[in-house]
C-alpha cells in the first residue's frame, strides 16, 4: 500500500511534536549552528575591512607608485630605485579616472642619537597636505597632550613613534639629530625637533622605530632634491581598486611600477587566506555537530518506535514509506532549524554592524570597531547546508528503521 507523501508528511510532523523535547534540542542545535556560521563569516569579513581600512587609510594609501624594481630593492638600495618629482608626472597620475590624491614619499634609514647614543630608525619623509588627503587617518596619529603632526611650518620637526620615543626617553620639545647616506653614499646629519609623539595604533602593521619627517626635510637630509621612493595614491572606490591599477600603469607607461596595497603588503593575503582557514574550520566543526545531533535523534526515534514501524509496516505501509518518513522529519528540523538560524545570524549580524564591535588587534595601542558585514549569500549556503546535511545525517537511522521486520518488530516490549 503506498503512502502519499502529504500524509507521510504530516505523519512526520507529528512524531516530532510527540517528541517534543529530543526535537527541540535537535532544532536548537541547528539554529545555533547556522547562526553562528552566519555570524562568523560576517564578523571575518567585517574584522578584515577594519584592518585593510587602517592599513590603506592610515598608512599605504590604495595604490602606490615606484620606479622599477623598487619593491625588490627595498631591503638593499631602495634609494637607488627613486622618482624624480616633477608637476608633469603629479598632472598625469591626478588626471587617472578614480585618482583622488597623490602624496610623494621618501623613506630610509638613519641613526637617531641625542649626542650620546644612537639607534636605528626608519624614516618617513612626507608632504604632510598630501599624505592627510591619501591617508586621513593619519590625522589621528598624534594624541591630544602629544604635540602635533608633522606640518610644513616646522620644517625641522618630526614625530617619533611611541615605542621609540619611550625607549630613547625623548619627549616633545627635544632635540635630537639623524644621519643618514644619501643616494651616492655621502653621510649627513641634520636636527630634529620631536614635534610629536604618535599613539602606536599602527605599531602591527610597521616598524617600531619609525620617525615621520617633512618631505623637505628627508630630501635635504640626503642631498635629494625633487627626488621620492614612492607615490601613494588614494582612489574614489575601493572596490575598483584594480581597475585604477590598470589604467594608472598604462598612463605611467613600463618605467614604472604600480601596486596595490595588498601587493606592497603581503602579509595581509596570508592573513585574509588564514583568516579563510579558520571560518572553514568553525562552519565544519558546527556542521558536524549538527549532523551528529540529527543521526542521534533519528536513532533514538527508530529504537523507540520499533513497535510503531512494525505496526506500519503490518497494516501495509511499504519500507520506501517508513525510509520517507523518518527522512521527512530529519528534512522537518534541518529546514526550519537552518532558515530560523540563518535569519537570527544575518539579524546578529546587522545589529553588531550598527552598533560595533570594540577590539583591539595584536600589537596595537588603540582599539579599533569593527562591523561585521551581513552576507544573505552565506546565510543561504549555511540554511541549505543544514537541511541537506539533516536528510544525510538520517540516512543510516531510516534505513535501518525500513529494514525491520515487521513480526521482530511488533514483538519488541
């Protein structure tokens, strides 16, 4: 005798609410296990922004600008590898569709001393206008009772970061001195004045020796006038990043280098590429434990209704009915549990991307807010994940409730 599947279905249904208890913590474990890879995803993608954010806005700019064989020069003779600044090139890369400012850099190394001792220091020279309009959150770099960033009316004066500052015991007001070898090799020094002592936010992602100077200053310092290492570029639309890329290396032509700032930075792909990893590893371990939930309430049903199979299948209920039927209610949780989880992941998700979430990454002296992205996509895959993996999960539990034999069946106490 063959079952339609709308009585088998709402057979199904009311074994799940018979028991209600193993059902609904089935259920919650579905839910709970959609939410939080709902969630997950979205607070990855959403601390990965923040840090890109930072990086291109605090310090890289999106795109940068370098002569050729700059970036494979960079820990031996950078200098070797310099521009030379003039208003023709500045027009050309500003006249770039999605260009939205350019800000010359020159960056080396020196000794900082105070007349007694010296240390190592990476310098960054730049045109202080410029770089705030490539990198505005650089605005932010020297805390309120720190002094100030570094600005064309004190030519002499730098700030040092905070790390630096401490160890040297250098405070705003000092005078201090770098040397350093310019492009051919000669040695200089020049004064500094410490304008300013910055907060350290960015101490992860760059060195903790780092002194920022007027560009002047630097190109004095190494006898290169109207010279700079790099270009830092900033774009109107982050998401078209590579499409400026492209047309900004065509209008430049082969002499030089145009690279993103994933490219300049490529910790921040492994990173994203761990960061991956980890999200995988969670939305599998939370799917395991969905799976195993629904084959151990599924098991539990068949050992407890054995008399109940027995009985089905004596009045004339075919095994392909009772293998529909215990996989109708696996289907019943992973459906309902897996849309009410992905819909409370991306409402988590919203709400946290509305309020942020406060963290303060390793290294880093300032907290940062981060607001997870809710992505209707991840939900879908982890709704339909969980229903799929539900009807999985029964399989076995079904067809070994279809292989019963009736009179074994109806004997069981």
């Amino acid at each position: 005798m063959t079952r339609n599947l709308v009585e088998v279905l709402r057979l199904a249904v009311r074994s799940l609410r018979r028991n209600r208890r193993r059902s609904a913590l089935t259920l919650v474990a579905v839910i709970i296990g959609v939410a939080v890879v709902t969630f997950a995803h979205g607070f990855g993608a959403g601390l990965l922004n923040s840090i890109v954010r930072t990086l291109v806005d605090s310090r890289l700019g999106a795109l940068q600008v370098h002569a050729v064989g700059y970036l494979d020069a960079i820990e031996a003779q950078p200098l070797k590898k310099d521009l030379a600044l003039d208003d023709a090139l500045l027009a050309k890369v500003k006249a770039v569709p999605g260009v939205t400012a350019v800000a010359p850099r020159l960056r080396f190394g020196g000794l900082l001393g105070d007349g007694t001792t010296a240390t190592i220091v990476m310098v960054d020279a730049i045109d202080p206008a410029a770089e705030l309009a490539v990198c505005p959150g650089r605005k932010s770099d020297v805390p309120a009772g720190k002094g100030a960033f570094v600005d064309n009316a004190q030519p002499r004066g730098g700030v040092l970061g905070v790390e630096l500052a401490s160890g040297i015991k250098a405070e705003v007001g000092a005078t201090l001195a770098i040397q350093a070898a310019g492009k051919e090799g000669q040695l200089n020094a020049l004064d500094l004045e410490v304008r300013g002592v910055s907060r350290g936010a960015s101490s992860f992602m760059e060195s903790k020796r780092a002194v920022t100077v007027p560009l002047a200053y630097g190109q004095e310092l190494l006898a290169m006038q109207g010279r700079a290492t790099e270009l830092a570029i900033g774009v109107d639309d982050m998401a078209r990043v590579d499409e400026v890329k492209a047309a900004l290396q065509q209008a430049l032509g082969p002499g030089f280098e145009v690279s993103t700032w994933m490219e300049v930075m490529p910790f921040l792909r492994d990173m994203t590429n761990r960061l991956d990893v980890i999200l995988r590893f969670v939305s599998a371990v939370l799917f395991f434990l969905v799976v195993f939930g629904v084959v151990n309430t599924m098991l539990m049903n068949v050992y407890e209704r054995v008399r109940e199979i027995g009985t089905l299948l004596a009045i004339g209920w075919r095994r392909r009915s009772i293998l529909t039927l215990f996989l109708l209610e696996a289907a019943v949780l992973g459906l309902l549990g897996g849309a009410i989880g992905a819909a409370l992941g991306l409402v988590v998700t919203l709400i946290t991307q509305r309020a942020g979430i406060p963290i303060t990454p390793p290294g880093a002296a300032m907290e940062q807010l981060v607001r997870p992205v809710p992505d209707p996509a991840i939900a879908l895959l982890a709704f339909a994940a969980a229903a799929l993996g539900a009807v999985l999960a029964a399989a076995w539990p079904a067809r070994k409730a279809a292989a019963m034999n009736p009179v074994d069946a109806l004997r069981s106490t």
